[in-house]
C-alpha cells in the first residue's frame, strides 16, 4: 500500500531552518520510506501517544497516520524537536 504525504503548515518553516543540502536528503527519504512503510516503525506513548518519528541524522520527523495519509507533523533538530 503506498501512503500519500501530506506536510502540516509548520513543517515549511521547520524546513527553512534547516541547511538546504540536509533538507533534499530528509525529503527524499520521506518520500521513499513514508510513502511505502509508515508503520514499521512504533507508536509512540504517553504524551506523544499516536506519533512516530522516523530518524534522519541528527533530525526527527514527526508524523502521524490517518488511514491511507501520513500527515508530518514537525521536522526538527533532535534537540529541539520535543519542545
């Protein structure tokens, strides 16, 4: 099954901030990976309980699952990222 992608206002913002070369790369792998396996990875709990986030370097994609759309949520450094 193959998910559309789908970005929350806020991501473009989150992405203006971060170095052009890295926001190509955290692209592409958005579209190669969300786009056919969102749900390999857990669900997370507690606060965050529904969210996922997806590794990317020293960044994190927050994205959540509604039926046949990942919706990214916010797309950060991992220190800031939970703030």
């Amino acid at each position: 099954m193959t998910y559309k992608i789908k970005f929350k206002k806020s991501v473009y913002k989150d992405l203006s901030k971060v170095p052009s070369k890295e926001v190509k790369i955290i692209l592409d792998k958005i579209d190669v990976f969300l786009a056919e396996k969102p749900t390999i990875l857990p669900a997370s709990k507690g606060k965050f309980k529904g969210m996922r986030r997806l590794r990317m370097g020293n960044y994190r994609i927050i994205y959540v699952i509604i039926d046949d759309v990942v919706l990214v949520l916010r797309i950060h450094h991992r220190k800031d990222v939970y703030k």
